[in-house]
C-alpha cells in the first residue's frame, strides 16, 4: 500500500509500511511462534487470517491541534504541533469522508485545539467510529465542558453534514498527560449506542465501550473462537474479559450455560441488551446467557464450580499470575487465549502447565505495524 503522507515524511505510524504485506503476516506469525516455543512446544499453526491492507480501521482517533480556523486532524508532529491526516488511507470512505466536516465544526463551535508545547486550549481528540451499515459515533475529548453549550448548539449543521451520524458525545479529560480520554462522558444524541452487526449478531457499542478496531478481521476471530468451542462442545462456559460479549454470544448454543464477565458496567448493559434481542427474536441459545459486572480475576476465583471451557480475552498486560493459576486450577477442559500481546500470552501460558496449547491462528488487525492478534486453543492434559 502507498500512503503520501509516508512517502512524504509526514507520518511514521505504519512503520512496516515499506514490507510487502504478505511479508508483513509472514514475519509476524514466526515472531510470536518463537515466543511461544518454549511453553507450547507442538503448536499447530492455521492460516493466518489476513486483512485488507487499506480501509480496515473503523475506528479513528485524531489528535487535534492547530488553530480553531485552521485545525488539523490526524497526529502530533515531533515539534508538538499538528499534522493533518484527513486523507489516511486506513480508513474506509464512510468514515473518512466525516473528516472535513469535523474539522469545519471545529471551526463553527469555536473549539479551541489544544496545545500540547503550551499546555492550552479545549479539544484535544476527535474519536469516530462507523458501523457495518455506516452509521457513525463522533465523541469530542475536551478539557472542560466550556463548550458543551456551543456543541450542542451546532449540533444540528453538523448532522445535516453527516446524515449518518448516529451517536454523540463529549468527554471531559481534564487532565494533562498523554492519554486519549477521560472518565466522564456527556452523551448529546437520542441514541445511547452504535450497532455493530458482526458475523449476524448486533453488538451494541457504547462510547467509552472497547471494540476492535479492524471489524471485518475481529468477525473471523469470533467465528475461529466458535468452532473450537463447538468442537470441545461444553455444557458451560466463561468468557473472561467479555467486553460487549462477542465471544460468549457467538458461543452460546441451546441448552449452554455461559457467563461472559467484564467490570465495563457500559459494556455489560450492551451485552444483556443484544442478548435480549435475540431471545425475542427467538434465539434459543440466549436462554443459557448470562452477564455480569464484575472484575474478571476477583470473580472468577469466587466460584464454587468451574465451567468446561473457557474464553479469554485480556488487555495487553494478559491474565497475570493469580487469573493464570485459577485457570490452571479450574479443571476446565478447553481455554481459547485470544491476546494482543504475544509476550504476555507465552507468561501466561508458563503459568498453566496443565494445558497444551493444540492449534493457534494469527489475526491480522493492524496491518503496516507490528501489532498483531493470535487466538490459540488449550487442551487439559
């Protein structure tokens, strides 16, 4: 893939740019083959699963800099000024095309960028996401809510701009460091969440909710989750670290107990909601669902009983030591690891020495980087 702006020099994010992609996979999947070696000595490898090579985030964070009538929306230069990323080519059309009106708002609204040398100003991130059906969420990073008033004032130019924006918000990150969002969110639309309709399921995504940024690559990550779970055919099952509960919606099945576990009190309303959905639907496989909030470690070393399977799917600092070591403990017969980060999965899987690690695939969500996800499936030995 071309970008101008790599070729100009303007941006360094991709930094496997210039790799063939089919390289690209190639070099990932053997760097993460060798980190697991010494703890899953027979690991079978799948195909890894490919992306696009452009247009495959549906996700954006734009850093905002620059001056209210002449705002840039993309990344920081080294010089902490601002470099324009309106035409990326990671993005879709659908949400591309909703830069230059967001940057137009900017301008209407009168949101101050801030300045990360100076330490002022308002705005310091645009966050949009676009669903499979192209609608949009736009959430505006502020340090304060000095604006709110002047947002929801122009609101309206704005939607007629973007008849598929959906969902909007603001975020109040008063602070300053180098993080993307605060705690405190100000929903400004009727509709509370994005649908994101993935392999025939309806997640809904509220804003502060985490979903893959690459939907079309985590749709085949579910559906490689679900056939191991069919092949193990468990009566029970947890999903630790459920998010919006794509794994334990896709593994649910009539007459399975599962129970998807997230602390996101959001992200679990969103993951009863879809799962409600679905029983008056008729899904059957629903009946057997169910979600709690709840701190994924503390929760599962309370239980008395332990499933037959397991799903997890942690942050990038993995399981850690005391979930490895109930998982370890449980009995559970399958465990399908789904990581983000190779290193923490080969500590993690050094803590579980009951298990085999029998198959693994590497999912390709961030292409031009070296970021990747790889799902790997247990056995109890």
């Amino acid at each position: 893939m071309r970008c101008e702006y790599h070729a100009a020099g303007l941006c360094f994010s991709c930094t496997r740019i210039d790799t063939p992609y089919e390289n690209q996979v190639a070099d990932k999947q053997a760097a993460i083959a060798g980190l697991l070696a010494p703890v899953a000595p027979e690991l079978a490898w799948l195909p890894a699963r490919a992306s696009e090579e452009s247009g495959f985030r549906t996700k954006a964070k734009m850093v905002v800099a620059g001056t209210v009538d002449a705002p840039t929306v993309g990344i920081l230069a080294a010089d902490g000024s601002g470099q324009d990323l309106r035409d990326c080519p990671l993005y879709p059309a659908a949400l591309g095309d909703a830069f230059a009106p967001l940057a137009d708002f900017i301008t209407r609204a009168r949101l101050e960028p801030y300045s990360v040398p100076l330490r002022r100003g308002e705005l310091k991130h645009v966050l949009v996401t676009v669903a499979p059906n192209g609608d949009l969420m736009v959430r505006w990073v502020l340090r304060s809510t000095e604006a709110l008033a002047r947002i929801r004032k122009h609101l309206p130019w704005l939607r007629e701009q973007l008849p598929r924006l959906a969902v909007a918000s603001v975020n109040v990150l008063p602070e300053h460091k180098a993080v993307t969002e605060g705690e405190r969110e100000i929903l400004l639309t009727e509709r509370e969440t994005l649908t994101m309709t993935v392999n025939g399921i309806d997640l809904h995504l509220r804003p502060q909710s985490f979903f893959q940024t690459n939907t079309d690559v985590a749709g085949a990550l579910y559906r490689q989750a679900t056939d191991w779970i069919a092949a193990a055919a468990p009566d029970s099952l947890w999903d630790l670290y459920c998010g919006v509960g794509g794994f334990a919606l896709h593994g649910a099945a009539p007459g399975r107990a599962v129970v998807g576990v997230e602390v996101s009190e959001q992200a679990i309303t969103s993951a009863r909601r879809t799962r409600d959905e679905r029983l008056s639907a008729g899904d059957a496989a629903m009946a057997g669902v169910e979600f709690v909030a709840d701190d994924a470690v503390g929760w599962a070393s309370r239980q008395a009983d332990a499933p037959e399977a397991i799903v997890v799917n942690p942050p990038r600092r993995g399981l850690g030591e005391e979930l490895s070591r109930t998982v370890e403990e449980s009995g559970a017969a399958t465990v399908v690891y789904s990581s983000c980060h190779a290193t923490t999965l080969a500590r993690d899987l050094a803590w579980m020495p009951s298990y085999a690690a029998r198959e693994a695939r590497l999912f390709d969500m961030f292409p031009h980087t070296g970021h990747s996800e790889v799902a790997v499936v247990l056995d109890r030995q």
